[in-house]
C-alpha cells in the first residue's frame, strides 16, 4: 500500500515539473484527488488483510487473528479486548485477591456475595454441566485445588501428595455448583466448603465473549486462539481457518479445519502436575476421589461454545479411558479424540472424519451411539 503512494506522489511530482508553476492550483486539487484515491484504496486493502493482536492472560498468550475487517473495526477490537481480558483476570482469578476471592471469602463466612453477570453466568453454567456429567466437572472444589497446592503459576509443584486425611475431610463437605443460590447479581453458598474455582471453564467462556464482542463490532471473520484452546468465526479469507490440536508432552497430533462458530478445547494432564520422587500427580483432579486421573494423557473436544468445548474437555478427563463415552453422550458432543497415558489415541466417527493426522497415528474410533 505504501508503495502505491509513492509511485502515484511521484507522479504528481513528475506532472509538476513538466507544467509551469501557473498551474500550482490545478495541481494541489490533483494530488488532493490523487490522495483521496489513495486513502480509499488503503482502506480496501485494509480490508482483505489479516490483523493480528496478542495479550497475556489466564498464565498463556492469547493470539487474536481478524480477516477482512476495516483497520478502525480492528483497532476498537483490540483496545476492548485488551480491557475485557484484564477484568476476566481480576474477576475470575481464583487466588488472586479479587472479585471471585471475595465471593469465595463470602461462601465461607455464611454471607451473600454481590457477582457480575459474567461470574453469575458461569456459574449457571457450570450447574448445568457439573449435573449432566456426573460430577466430574466440579468448579466448586477451589479448597481440593488448592490443598494440593494447584493454586499457583509455578509448575511443577514439587513434593508429595496432601495426606489423604485432609483430602477426606474436604470430600465429606460435598461442595458442589447446585450449593449456590442465584438472586440477580447475588450468590449466596449453603455450604460453606463451596470454593469457586473457574480454572477449567474461564478461558472457554473467555473466547465466547471475544468473539461476541467483536461479532458486535462487525467483524465477521475472526480467531481467538489461546495456546490451541479457540473459538473461530467466519474464513480466513477464500479457506476455513485451520488450527493444531495439541498432543500431550508437546508438539502437535493433527490439525482441523475449524467451521464457522466452531471452539476446539484440549485439556491435558501433561503441562501442569505436582512432582515427587515416586511420580506425576497432574492437575485436574476427581471431584468424586480428590485424586488426579491419571489414564488419559490429553481430550480434545469441539463444540459451539468455548464455554462447553473448555468444561466437557476437563470433565472427560476426569471420566478416563472407560467413561468417556458415556459422559461425551450425556453432554450431547460428539467430536472428542482422547490420548491415553501411552500415546493411543480414541475418537469419535466425526472426529476421524475432520482430523488431518500428522504422520502415523495409532487411533481406534468410539462410535457414541453404541453403549460403552
Ligand atoms: P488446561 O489447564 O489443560 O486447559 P483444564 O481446562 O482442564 O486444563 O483446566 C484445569 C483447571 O481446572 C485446574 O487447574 C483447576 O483449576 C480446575 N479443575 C481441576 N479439576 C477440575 C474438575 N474436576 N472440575 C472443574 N475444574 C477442575
Ligand atoms: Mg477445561
């Protein structure tokens, strides 16, 4: 674009030294027209190109990618993003001081704690999908995540396992998402042991209201990528836009062509764990146990919303090898390939079908309308 400016100054340039200096007005008016051209041709370009932004939340970097939208759309985008992600950072953190500490802090002395309608909305939300898969999908065991000393960004976590006396007494307690009472904007935890921890759903829910937001803005073609954890809208261009799905211990399994208004969500019990000498205890523990799940290496899961794709991803984990079917069944998905701690990969007929494997994959296909 800046190269069609120059030749065409230069031009005007050229056209000037040609004629006598009489003629200064007539020539002011052409390279005001020839500007205006110019002007309305870099905004065409602008158009068809690719903006891209990136921001530093949740612990990973979030790349935005915009296709074919005007640079001030794109530069309001980004501004808004940036505000939206920092708020989603002090609201939701779940150890950080802030708005979801001071819920927290409300839960556990008996009072009423005033959310916004974003932490209101995970947390019926979250009802919804800690009831539809059995449990083990559970924001509410914040005090389990933190006894085994998950809250923290330092990872590894290093040293043994909390004593299964403290994990027992945090299981009697029960904490679960239905403890809480919804009035407006006003939470309030019959059980006292309710610890909110979003951890598993907040960079969902996050990519949801990024694209919402910019589809608010017009912006019709757009990716919310967070360390492979997105949501898409519309094409990258004349293709769909095409994204890596994550293979446990690094690297990438495959990519997918992502469809309009589709999130891909891997959760994997290979970046975040606690270490002793005897071995890895990962990071996304059994609500039901107080235990890491262990079986299963990596799930990847693609649904409409970040929200769901993000949730059902760690709620499969924790259901394993064997009951991932039934729980992928009962939260109505049906693309979700799962890794095994040896490398075997799982997955649904419509998976297989959208998967491009890098190189050799040993895979076996779980049809979900057979009864596992
Ligand atoms: P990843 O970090 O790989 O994206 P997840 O999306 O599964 O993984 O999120 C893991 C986080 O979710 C944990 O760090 C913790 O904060 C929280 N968590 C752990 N176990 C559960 C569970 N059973 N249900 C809900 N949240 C969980
Ligand atoms: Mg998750």
């Amino acid at each position: 674009m800046v190269r069609i400016r120059i030749v065409l100054n230069y031009n005007v340039l050229a056209n000037r030294r040609a004629n006598d200096v009489g003629s200064e007005n007539h020539f002011l008016k052409k390279k005001l027209i020839i500007i205006v051209v110019c002007l309305v041709l870099l905004a065409a370009c602008h158009r068809n190109e690719e903006q891209n932004a990136e921001f530093f939340v949740f612990g990973t970097i979030v790349e935005v990618k915009l296709w074919g939208a005007s640079q001030e759309q794109g530069d309001r985008a980004f501004t808004e993003l940036q505000q939206m992600f920092q708020g989603m950072h002090r609201d939701w953190h779940a150890w950080e001081p802030g708005r979801l500490t001071e819920i927290n802090q409300a839960f556990a002395n008996g009072q009423t704690a005033k959310a916004d309608a974003d932490i209101v909305a995970m947390v019926r939300r979250s009802q919804e999908i800690e009831k539809l898969s059995g449990g083990r999908f559970n924001p509410a065991i914040g005090a389990l995540i933190r006894l085994w000393g998950f809250h923290t960004s330092d990872y590894p976590v290093i040293g043994p396992p909390p004593d299964q006396a403290s994990i027992d007494e945090l299981l009697t307690h029960r904490p679960s998402s239905q403890d809480i009472h919804i009035d407006g904007l006003q939470l309030r935890s019959e059980n006292p042991y309710v610890q909110l921890d979003f951890g598993g759903i907040a960079k969902g829910y996050a990519v949801d209201l990024a694209i919402g937001r910019m589809r608010e803005l017009g912006i019709t073609s757009a990716i919310v990528n967070a360390g492979g954890d997105l949501r898409a809208m519309g094409r990258h261009g004349d293709r769909p836009w095409k994204v890596a799905v994550r293979k446990p211990g690094g690297g990438v399994i495959g990519a997918v062509e992502v469809r309009d208004d589709e999130a891909l969500f891997t959760s994997g019990n290979y970046e975040r764990f606690r270490q002793d000498q005897r071995k890895r205890y990962p990071h996304i523990l059994d609500p039901r146990s107080g235990w890491p799940v262990e079986d299963v290496a990596s799930v990847t899961v693609i649904a409409g919303e970040g929200i769901v794709a993000d949730a059902a991803a760690t709620a499969l984990v924790v259901a394993g090898l064997n009951g991932w079917p039934a729980v992928a069944r009962a939260l109505d998905l049906n693309q979700v390939l799962v890794v095994d701690e040896f490398g075997m990969v799982y997955l649904t007929p419509e998976m297989e079908r959208r998967m491009q494997f890098s190189g050799d994959v040993e895979r076996v296909i779980v049809d979900l309308s057979l009864k596992h």
